[in-house]
C-alpha cells in the first residue's frame, strides 16, 4: 500500500466544496429574511400621510375635526395635479368608502396588486346624502 499525501487538487477540491457550501447557506437565508422586509419604503409613506393631511385640509369645514365637505374634495382632487402631491414620479390613489365598503368618491390611478404605501382617516361627511354612519374611510395609497 502507498502511503500518499494530500495533493494539490485534494486542497482545491476542499476549499471549493467550502466555498460552494457557505454560498449555498447564505443564499437560502437571505430568502428566508424576504418575508420580513416591508416592500414599501419610508418615503412613500410619508408621501401617503402627507396626501392624506393635505386631503383633509381640502375637506375642511367649519365644524372642524375629521367633519370634512366630499364635494369640496372631489372638486380639490379634479384640480390637483401630480406635482401639487409631489408625486411627479410615482401614482396615487384616494377613495372615501362608506363602513360597508361602498365608494363615496375616488380619484387618481387604480391600483393593480403592487405594493402600496396606506394612509387611513376616519371622516364624516357634511353632505347629508352621504351616510358615513360612525365614520367614512378616507383611503389614500401611493405605489
């Protein structure tokens, strides 16, 4: 029997199956960490609560609080272009829904399954017509 040392190919052959090995690990836990990062950064979140104050803001009735005028802000979001948002680069929506889901009103592009930052006020409406019940949903996303 010979007796033969450990050859150069024996070493490569190690280190690659090493490299191949902690390659692999680190590929298989980087996908295991995916389903816990938000898929919507900061900046369209804020972007979506800045929309949503300047919404109310439209809105605004002298009864103050959440009490805001729909056919103010439906006249406010028909003049509103994207630059007043400073959404020149992105698209957004904003839909008052009634507690049953019915839509009161919605402007700006249809969102189509992305991933989209949410901002959520609680409204009632000044127009008796409209039934907000204990309070519409004033909606607004960024994408």
């Amino acid at each position: 029997m010979t007796e033969r040392g450990q050859t150069i190919h024996d070493y490569l052959l190690g280190i690659v199956i090493v490299i191949l090995t902690i390659g692999t690990a680190i590929g298989v836990l980087g996908l295991a960490y995916d389903p816990f990062f938000d898929p919507v950064d900061n900046e369209d979140q804020n972007l979506a609560n800045n929309i949503a104050e300047e919404v109310l803001t439209m809105g605004a009735t002298e009864h103050g609080g959440q009490t805001v005028s729909i056919a103010a802000i439906n006249q406010s979001l028909e003049d509103a272009s994207a630059d007043e948002f400073g959404t020149q680069w992105r698209q957004w929506n904003v839909t008052i829904e009634t507690p049953e889901g019915d839509q009161v009103t919605a402007a700006g592009d249809t969102p189509e399954g992305e991933a989209d930052a949410r901002s959520v006020r609680m409204v009632q409406a000044i127009e008796p017509d409209i039934d907000c019940g204990n309070g519409c949903q004033l909606i607004v996303r960024v994408w």
